[in-house]
C-alpha cells in the first residue's frame, strides 16, 4: 500500500527551490622548490583541483560541480598568492549561466598578490543563456611590485546551437587596488532587453561575445604593440601608469578565442594557455 503525500498549494505555500552554495579558498607560498600550496578550503559546490605542472607557476583549476548558475545561486572564490609566489588559476570549463527562476546568481572572487607575486586570473569563458541573470563581484588587492593578469570572457547565447539571449541580466564589477589605493574600477552592466541593446554601435555592434582583457605590471605599456596586434580589428589597447586594458568583440565564441588567446599569450611573455583551455 503507497501512502498518500499532501502537497501544499503552490500558490500560497510555493515549495523552495534547490540552490546551488559553495565556497572555495586557496593560497600560494613560495618556497626552495618554488612556489608551493599554502592552504586549501572547499565547501560545497564549489572545488578547487591543483595539477601538476612542470613550469615555474603553480596552477589551480576552479569547479563548479553543479553544473552551471542559475537565479539564486551562490558561489564564491578566493587566492592568494604570497610574496615572490607565481601561480596561474583557470576554471575547469565555460561556465553556464542558465535561465533564471527568480534573482540572479552571484558570485564573488577575492583575489591578493603579495610583493614580488603573479597572479594570471585565466577562467574560460562564461555563457549566458535566455533570461540568464548573473551578477558577479571580483575585488583584487595588489602589493606593490606584483604583476596580475585577468580575462573575463562573455559569451551571449551559442550561436551555432542558434540559440540567443532575448533577454536577461549581466552585472559585472571590477576594483582593483594597489597599496590600498583604487587604480581599476569598471561595472559592466546589461540588462532587459539584451540582444536589441546589443545591435548598438557603442555596446556590441550586433557581436555576440566579448572579452576585457587587464595586465597590471611595471611592464604594461611594452606589451601595448603585441596584444593590438592580436586583436586586430575586433578590439584595442591602451596602457597608462602600469596598467593595460584591453576590450575585444566577436561574432561568436570561436572567434572570439582566436584573436583572445594571441592576446594573452602575449602577455604571459610567449607561454601557453592551461591545459584545461585546449581541452
């Protein structure tokens, strides 16, 4: 005999959806082997994987195991890489915003170069599909003579799925600080009607991805020549007191890492992207 479950009235008792929490901590010491793990925390979903590598920057893959975002989600990541370290963080791969129920998923990242440390913020790109609602913190703290190099990558729909982002929410806030003095802040933020505000000459100009591109170093403005040059015609360049940034866009994802990964090569002095880019 089956027992018989009373549902509630959806209307008056709506029943909670399951969220996706997670929490994830690493740091970076440098040591005579060289730059070797400090300490690592995970929480939910939120993962962190550390493959060997055989060049001189340690290397951690960040994982969300739910899958993917969506509305109400809540992940949040932070590194630290301790003075004279190196280590270069990427993501396991794209990550996909999916369509929001209600609020947007957010996620925050703390990241902190200590004197002398370099820190490459390579995550793949991120993927927004329909009604996708993400809103997501990244705060930098940089010690004098550190280098940092970050990309974060858009991707509005996969064009080649012929799928499209209508509408939907993106609300992307960078601040940067060097010697607890602000020297980057941007806020990209979309939101509504997307694909119609993306046909705009000043936003996308009808491309369907885009990518910001940030080197900080004492160094900057000798890379400026080498990344316009990987761009092309899909982005530009500029640097100013020790700092570089670039904005590219392209019609779709394929695209938009041939003329990306040039770029940031370039500034990783030749050498190549993680592996977990070329998978």
């Amino acid at each position: 005999m089956f027992a018989v479950i009373s549902r509630s009235d959806p209307e008056t008792h709506p029943v909670p959806l399951q969220r996706a929490r997670g929490e994830a901590r690493v740091s970076f010491v440098t040591t005579p082997r060289g730059t070797m793990l400090g300490q690592l925390f995970q929480d939910g979903a939120a993962k962190i994987r550390l493959p060997k590598t055989f060049g001189p920057d340690a290397e951690a893959i960040l994982i969300n195991s739910a899958g993917g975002l969506t509305g109400g989600d809540q992940l949040g990541f932070a590194v630290d890489v301790g003075a004279n370290a190196s280590a270069v963080v990427t993501t396991q791969a794209c990550e996909k915003v999916y369509r929001s129920l209600g609020g947007p998923a957010e996620m925050a990242v703390r990241l902190k170069v200590g004197p002398g440390g370099r820190l490459d913020w390579l995550p793949q790109e991120t993927i927004l599909f329909d009604r996708a609602d993400l809103r997501r913190r990244v705060d930098v703290d940089l010690a004098p003579a550190s280098r940092f190099l970050a990309v974060e990558a858009v991707i509005f729909g996969r064009r080649a799925m012929g799928e499209a982002v209508e509408e939907g929410g993106l609300h992307d806030r960078w601040r940067i600080r060097q010697a607890d003095r602000l020297i980057h802040a941007d806020d990209i933020r979309m939101s509504g009607a997307i694909t119609a505000l993306g046909q705009r000459a000043a936003v996308l100009a009808g491309a369907g991805a885009m990518a910001t591109l940030l080197y900080v170093g004492d160094d900057a403005d000798r890379h400026t020549d080498a990344v316009r040059l990987a761009l092309g015609d899909r982005g530009g360049a500029s640097a100013w007191n020790g700092k570089l940034v670039a904005r590219l866009v392209a019609d779709d994802g394929l695209e938009l890492r041939r003329h990306l990964i040039p770029a940031i090569m370039a500034l990783r002095a030749g050498r190549p992207l993680p592996k977990a880019w070329q998978l």
